[in-house]
C-alpha cells in the first residue's frame, strides 16, 4: 500500500536546503522525472520505500513529505 506524499513540502525543503532535482536524483537513485511529478502533484499515492528513501535524503521525517495524519 502506498502513501500520498506532499509535493509541495518535498520542494520546499529541497529548495531550502538549496539541493536540485539532479542532485535529488542521486541521492535518491529516483528518476529526475518522477521526482518532478511527484512535487508538482501529479503522484497521488506513492511506493512507501520510495517516499522513505526522499524523506531519508533530505534528512527529515517521513511525516513531513506525506499527507499523513501528524500526530
């Protein structure tokens, strides 16, 4: 089963932490373009090793890249 990840908070840490899609893309051995799609919004329901392994390459929870119930 997969989670809904959040697009718009994966780019806003990426950008924060000033890392590009390129680098992303290395970091996380993920397709340059799914990375796109995904923070733009267009993958509603994501692998959930594949959402754990963004979380983990941008050094946060995985609660702050879904849009799971943050308890």
């Amino acid at each position: 089963m997969g989670v809904k990840p959040d697009g718009p908070a994966i780019r806003r840490i990426r950008r924060a932490q000033n890392l590009g899609l390129r680098t992303l893309q290395k970091l996380t051995g993920l397709d340059r373009g799914y990375l796109s799609r995904i923070e733009r919004g267009l993958i509603h329901d994501a692998a959930d090793q594949r959402v754990q392994t963004i979380a983990d390459a941008l050094q946060v929870k995985r609660v702050a890249i879904t849009q799971e119930e943050k308890t």
